[in-house]
C-alpha cells in the first residue's frame, strides 16, 4: 500500500482568529474606560466621602468652601491632626472640622486673658 502524504504549511492548519467587527471595537474603547472610571469611582467612595468647608474657623489653613476629603478608615488621630467630628443628628449631617490639641493622657488648660 503505497499512500503520499502531502505537507500543508502551518497557515493552512491553524484557525483564522476571529474577526472583530466595528462594533466590538468601539465597544472596548468605550466599555474598559467606563469600567476602569467606576473602579476608581467606587474605590473611592469606599475609602473617602468630600466635604465642603464652611466657615472661617479653620484659617489660615482651611478656607470658607475648601473642599477637603474625609478618609473614612482613618486611625487614631495625633496632636496637630485635623479631624471632623459628627455634630449632626439622625435629621442632619452637620460635620465640623477641628484640630487635635491634646490626646490621651494630656492636660489642657483654659485661660480666659
């Protein structure tokens, strides 16, 4: 029994890859983008809420309508920090921005010159 065989070059085994129409290309430029906004966006939301500042109190450091970012997980806060203390009830949100004077263990003093 005498059989050739004929040898195909390597183009005509492998699969053609699947083409990829116009509409699936504009989809991925504007589908990965998207995805990638809302990652950071919800990431984001997670770790920080913003807050506006109001009033003077805070100068010259803080401004009146600064805008600062709260990080929601933040630790223990340290002397000199700058903190926002919940002063709102259930009905209201009312946060005020502060600076730590004193921590754990220290002794302030109230003098009225």
């Amino acid at each position: 029994m005498n059989s050739e065989f004929t040898e195909l070059p390597a183009e005509e085994l492998a699969p053609e890859p699947p083409q990829q129409g116009r509409g699936d290309r504009i989809a991925r430029r504007i589908l990965i983008p998207l995805a990638v906004v809302a990652l950071v966006l919800g990431v984001g939301y997670v770790f920080f809420s913003p807050l506006r500042v109001q009033g003077d109190s805070m100068e010259p450091n803080l401004h009146d309508a600064d805008r600062i970012l709260r990080d929601k997980h933040a630790g223990v806060a340290k002397r000199g920090a700058i903190v926002l203390l919940d002063m709102g009830t259930p009905s209201t949100a009312d946060d005020i921005v502060k600076r730590v004077i004193a921590v754990a263990g220290d002794t302030v003093e109230v003098v009225d010159d």
